[in-house]
C-alpha cells in the first residue's frame, strides 16, 4: 500500500483539495476554501497546514465567527449547494461563536463545513486556556454544543479517524435531502499528529447529486388527488430552487392552470412575471396569494418545509375539503399536514407528474379568479410604491402611539417610509440586480413586494431569520457571483434593519479585504420595528424595542429606558471601513443615492431614515404566537382572546 505522511490538518486539507461534485452533468470543484480565525486552537495545527500547502484552496480570514459562517452559508446558498467555504476555529469562544450560523445552516437545509478545534485529546494541560470544565464529564467540550444544530458531528481524537469522518462528513454534505451543518471537531494537539495516510485516501472523489423521482404509486396517488382539484394552489419552496425545477414548475403551473404562491427559501425560484405567480404567500404574504389560499381546496407543496410564515400557521387553508400533496426529497417535510407524499426531486418529480395528469387531460377549474386576484394585488402595490409622509399621514401599523413617529421625523428629519423606499430600490436597481434579506421587518415587506425574473435574484434567510446574517451574506453571495454560473457581475444589494446592523456588521472588513462590492440599505426607523409592532398589537407597552436612553427621574435611574430616541450615524460608521456612504431622508435623496451607488467600485452605505410604522402588514393572514392568559389590562385581555379565536380555526398539526 503507498502511503503518504500527514499530519490530520495536512491531510484535511488534501483530502478536502480533492471533492468535487457533479449536478446534471456539469462537474464542480466542492470547496473553494477555508475561513480562518486563528487562534491557539488552529494557528498552528491547522494553519501550518495551509502555510506549508493550501492546494487549490483560498485562504479567506473571517472577522467573527458566526459572521465568517453566514458568509459561508450565503455562498453555498446562491450556488444552489454546488460550492461550499468551510470554516474554522479557535477552540473555545471562536468554536461557540459558530453554533448560531450552524444552526441557520441546518434549518435552511444549507451545506456548511464547521472545523472547530477541540481542548487536548491527551488532556496534559487541562484546562487549556478557553476549556470549558464540565466536572462530571471530561469527555465534553465546548464543541460538544454543535450537536443538536449539525446534521453530522464527529471529534477526531486518532489520525485514523478523520478517514471515515471526513468521508461521512461530505456523504451528508452533498446530500440534497439531508445536507446541513456538519461539525469535525479537531483537538489541537491531533492536528499536529502525523500518520502515514494511504494514498487512495487522497484521490479525486466525484460526489453524484442525483434526482431521484417519487415511486410511480406516489405519482399516481399525488396526481389522483390533483386531478379531483377544481382550485389547486402551489406553493413554491426552496428545495425548488436548489433543485433548479423552476422553469419545470413553471411550465407544470401554466399546463394545467395552477396559480403558485412563494415561501421565502422559494421566492424567485420561478419567475416574478410569471402569469400564475401570486406572489408571496402566508404571514408575509400577498392578498393575491391569500386569498386564493383560503378558498384552495388542492395545496401542492413543493420542497417546502411548510413553516408556519409560509401556512399563515395553518390557517392559510380554510376550504373544508383542503387536501395536502407534498413533493419533497426529504421524507421528514414530505410527512407534513397529513399531505399525499411524493418524495423525490422536485424537478423530475413535477415533470413526471405533468405526464401523469396530461395524460388525464387535466386542467384546473378556474376562471377569472387568478387575474382579479392578481388585478386587487396590483393596485395595494401601487399604494404602498407611493405611500408618502404628509400632512394627513396614517401609518400602515394602526392603534399605535403616533408620538414615536413625530418624535422620529423631528430627530431625523427622515420622511421614508419603508414601502416606498422598496419600491424605489426595485425601480433604481437592475433588473437582475440581488437583494438580501433575513430579520426584522424587512423580510415581511419583501416577500410581498420584491419582484424578480433573476432566479436567484431574491436571496432571503427566512428559516432560522437570524439577524446578523444580512451583510455576511451579501459578501458570501457576491464571492458566489464571481466563481460561477450565476452571472457574474450583478450588484448586491442588502436590506438590513438598524437593530440587524448593531447586531452584526464585522464582515464589512472583510468584504474590504476581498475587494468586492456590496450595498448596504440600512433602514433606520430607531428600533425592533417588527417586534414592537408584534408587542403593541398584543397589549404590552413598548418595552425595550425602541432605541431609547435610561433617563433619570428624580435622581434614580428610570426601571425602563424610556427617555428620546438615540440618533445614531451608520454612514459614519461605514465611513470608518472605507466605504462610500450616503445618508438619505427622502425618497429623492435615496434615488440620487442608488445611482451613484452603481458607479463606484467600492461598497457603499445608504443610511435610510424611515419613519416607524410604515412597514405592511395584514392580508388576510394570522400568526400563531404565545399570549399571557392572564392580565389586569384590558387590551392583554383583548388580544388573548383574538389569539384563541385565530387557534380554533387554525389545522392543529
Ligand atoms: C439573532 C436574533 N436575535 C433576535 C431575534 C428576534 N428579532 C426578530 S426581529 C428583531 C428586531 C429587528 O429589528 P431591525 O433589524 O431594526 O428591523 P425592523 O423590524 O425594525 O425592520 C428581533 C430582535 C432574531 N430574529 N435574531
Ligand atoms: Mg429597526
């Protein structure tokens, strides 16, 4: 047997230098690289590795860890799964700051490579700086916290092992049904050990993506069920995306008549323009979308996880006689609501299913109710693409307290509202042209307004809606736009809220140090628009949502902050990365501000000051959220009730 010695980290990055995958026929180079924040962990184990021989790898220095993996996670994501960053860390913090993104991995179904390094496997110098002592285990380590947001976790304490680990480790990641976060934890003085690894170890390994199609008795059940439907509704997920079934889907929808509405994974899978597109649908979702929803009495659900945003939590469906069909790769979603199951790919499973109903002649029973839906949408659009500060001003948000948006206009000066300001980004920007979004507000009035024929054009993070995701993101997805098939050269452009952006922003750096461009559309409305709102309509007070100072009454130090709203200048601080700002506080200014955005060559800043409460909300649809049952105040009691009368009509699983 030939042999070739290694420590693990060299053979790591060997082996890792040799995976490739192919997808319909076109074969893919699978890691582009490794993301690095060294410390004592991996500095030398590790990064001595990739000194000595990085291979065909890059080398990519993150700036926090959870933000190196967002930035991971959003490149793979755009790729359609194609193209992983692997990432690593220092033991300890570095490793812990990873569990969050590991986790908006896992829930978005995303491939991401996690190599935390991991306290001594001969534990000599226990505790090593940064080791979490468990007393009553010395086997658990911080990276034991990886294990319920990892699709695959495995710790390498023998050079043997990182053979069937890293083996397993790309089975899972290149699996479409079960890809996710994967998590080899590496202890620091493993690395550094050698081994004399056979060389097939090494060799070019070819991972198949294949498509498997549902059995033809599921076809036949799926298309049974279908063929009974006079007002059938697809809903359009992500796992569409990734499988590259929208044009099929599309195709499939406008054969048999079928109107289709869009998760957030799903959204721009098919094209905006499309006839039978009603835009997105559930908690977030269109008029259009909910109200054929409502009356639907066939639901097709396409590689969607059916989260409760995209079911209004279950109580999108209100026909009587609703019946479910799922088209899933994943048996797990496939389970959902009781549904008529498909499990395969979804492009080869809509296809295979079109020949089925063609073959029965089938054809949807509507008539005009997908135009005057559509029509109804189109006029709330215009309203909302023009709704202006003014004199006679009623925020979109009712029963709130309108000195919050007087007190915001006099500290800002800022009349934007946030649907006008999307509107205005959609007509500026071109048309093919990447927008990113993930927290807050922003997602709800995305979903409902962005339109798109750029598949992929509409890049949300909507399963785990982590803030913080968003400006990682828009430098993951334009590292993805440059490596390949997606069109290179489209401007990015991320819709962050200003809580998302105090939240997160580290990568600005490192979008620096690449030297690509982002846009970032910092939209300030002084506070957690969305959970205010969400507080508010529920009968609790403001409390802690708005950026307020702790004044003092008296001489003790208010309970609550509830003094004025803190202005704060998120140009300035871009301006201190080296990035070209803007501050903007109508829509003309905003608009002067997008076209010169597209001139520069750097990443640019637009410090939007928008006026609270102008984001949307409604269209006929219900979210299931926790409620005191029990209050002294009237309005609590109010909304407890309204929370039970929208659970009584709401399918129960
Ligand atoms: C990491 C993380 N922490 C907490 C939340 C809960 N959360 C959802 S939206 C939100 C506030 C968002 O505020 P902002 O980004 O300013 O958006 P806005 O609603 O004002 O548009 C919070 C705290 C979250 N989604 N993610
Ligand atoms: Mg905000």
């Amino acid at each position: 047997m030939k042999t070739i010695k290694l420590t693990v980290a060299q053979a790591l990055v060997k082996f890792l230098d040799n995976q490739y995958i192919v997808f319909d026929g076109l074969e893919t180079k699978f890691v582009e690289g490794i993301f690095t924040i060294f410390g004592h962990g991996i500095a030398i184990g590790l990064g001595q590795a990739l000194d000595e021989n990085p291979g065909g790898l890059k080398v990519f220095q993150g700036r926090n860890e959870q933000g190196m993996c967002h930035v991971a996670t959003a490149f793979a994501k755009q790729l359609n799964r194609r193209k992983i960053i692997a990432c690593s860390s220092s033991v300890g913090p570095g490793a812990a700051n990873m569990v969050t993104a590991a986790a908006t991995a896992t829930v978005n179904n995303i491939p991401l490579l996690l190599l935390p390094a991991d306290t001594y496997a001969t534990r000599q110098p226990d505790p090593v700086l940064q080791q979490l002592e468990v007393a009553d285990s010395l086997a658990v380590t911080t990276n034991d916290a990886f294990k319920p947001v990892c699709k695959y976790w495995d710790r390498i304490t023998r050079p043997e092992q990182l053979m069937t680990a890293l083996v397993s480790a790309m089975r899972v990641l290149t699996d479409p049904a079960e890809t996710g976060a994967v998590c080899i934890s590496i202890p620091q003085d493993t690395e550094g050990e050698s081994y004399d690894y056979p060389d097939y170890f090494f060799q070019k390994r070819v991972h198949r993506i294949t498509r498997p199609v549902a059995v033809e008795e599921e076809l036949d059940d799926a298309a049974a069920v279908i063929a009974g439907a006079k007002h059938p509704l697809v809903i359009v997920g992500g796992g569409v995306k990734y499988s590259e079934a929208g044009e099929p889907l599309e195709k499939f929808c406008a054969e048999f008549g079928i109107p289709f509405g869009e998760t957030q994974a799903g959204k721009s899978a098919c094209k905006s323009s499309h006839p039978m597109c009603l835009g997105g649908i559930g908690v977030t979702g269109t008029l259009a979308a909910n109200n054929i929803a409502e009356k639907a009495d066939v639901v097709i659900a396409v590689g969607t996880r059916l989260g409760d945003f995209a079911t209004s939590s279950k109580t999108a469906f209100q026909n009587a006689a609703v019946k479910f069909v799922t088209i899933n790769n994943n048996r797990y979603h496939a389970y959902k609501m009781d549904a008529v199951k498909a499990v395969g790919d979804a492009k080869v499973t809509i296809e295979a299913l079109a020949a089925k109903l063609r073959k029965q002649g089938y054809k949807s029973g509507y008539k005009n109710e997908i135009v005057d839906a559509k029509k109804a949408w189109a006029a709330e659009m215009e309203k909302l693409s023009t709704y202006a500060y003014g004199d006679t001003f009623e925020p979109l948000i009712k029963n709130r307290d309108p000195r919050t948006i007087k007190e915001f206009v006099e500290l800002t000066n800022g009349v934007i509202t946030q649907t006008a300001a999307i509107a205005t980004v959609r007509e500026c920007i071109e048309q093919d042209d990447i927008i990113i979004t993930a927290g807050g507000s922003l997602p709800s009035c995305l979903q409902r307004m962005w339109t798109t024929d750029k598949r992929g054009g509409y890049h949300a993070e909507y399963g785990y809606s982590c803030m913080g995701y968003e400006i990682a993101a828009a430098l993951g997805v334009k590292l993805a736009d440059s490596v390949d098939t997606i069109g290179p050269g489209n401007e990015v452009y991320t819709f962050v809220g200003d809580a998302s952006f105090q939240m997160m922003h580290s990568e600005i750096m490192t979008a620096m140090q690449e030297r690509v461009k982002i846009n970032i559309l910092v939209f300030d409305n002084c506070g957690f628009g969305c959970i205010n709102n969400l507080q508010m309509n529920h009968g609790v007070g403001s409390l802690a949502t708005e950026f307020r100072y702790r004044d003092t009454k008296g001489g003790i130090a208010e309970q609550v902050p509830k003094g004025g709203l803190i202005p704060v200048d998120y140009a300035m601080v871009a301006k201190g990365y080296g990035l070209k700002t803007y501050t903007v506080r109508t829509i003309d200014e905003l608009k002067a501000a997008l076209l010169d955005a597209k001139k520069q060559t750097v990443s640019t800043l637009i410090d939007l000051k928008v006026i609270p409460k102008t984001m949307t909300d409604g269209y006929n649809s219900w979210w299931n959220v926790g409620v005191a049952t029990t209050s002294a105040k009237p309005e609590v009691a109010e909304a407890c009730k309204r929370v039970m009368e929208g659970r009584s009509k709401a399918r129960q699983y």
